[in-house]
C-alpha cells in the first residue's frame, strides 16, 4: 500500500477541478492541498509537473510553487517533473 498526498487544482486546459495524486510534495499522509496551501515537507521553488494528469482531459498539470506554497497553475516549462513513484527530476 502506498500512500500519498491530493492535490486539487483547476485544470487550465478544460477549467475542471482534477484531482490529482502527489507522492512527493507533502508527507504522503493523504492530507488535501490546493491553491494558497503550503506543504509541510520540502520547499520547492518553481513550476512543478504532478505525475497526475487531468482526469478529465488528459491535460498535464503543472503548479507554481513559492516556498512551498501553492500559487496557482502555471504554463512555465517545469523545473521540477515528478516521476510515477514520486521520483523528481530536476530541470
Ligand atoms: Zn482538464
């Protein structure tokens, strides 16, 4: 059993609200983020890629984070890309 974190954003493509899994933003202890929410763990600065796409239309969701806090969705080109078991490369 793995855990993890949600995420909840609104898509920028379809304008729906994905939910989405992250292994490696929070404590994975299935707490629920989104926009003005700040993770306890690691402070990422910069576009963030989630593993998760929309559930809706498949769109590839990426998040600013400031000082590991959610500012919103971003366009940017990632700096960071999490992988499937919650991996991140960094750009
Ligand atoms: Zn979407």
């Amino acid at each position: 059993m793995g855990c993890y974190d949600t995420i909840i954003i609104n898509c920028p493509k379809c304008g729906k609200e994905a939910i989405v899994q992250t292994k490696a933003l929070g404590d994975n202890t299935l707490e629920t983020f989104g926009v003005g929410d700040t993770f306890d763990s690691d402070n990422y600065n910069g576009a963030f890629q989630i593993k998760d796409n929309c559930e809706h239309c498949g769109e590839v969701l990426k998040i600013q984070i400031k000082n590991g806090k959610i500012i919103g969705t971003t366009c940017e080109a990632p700096k960071y890309i999490e992988r499937a078991w919650g991996e991140v490369d960094e750009m």
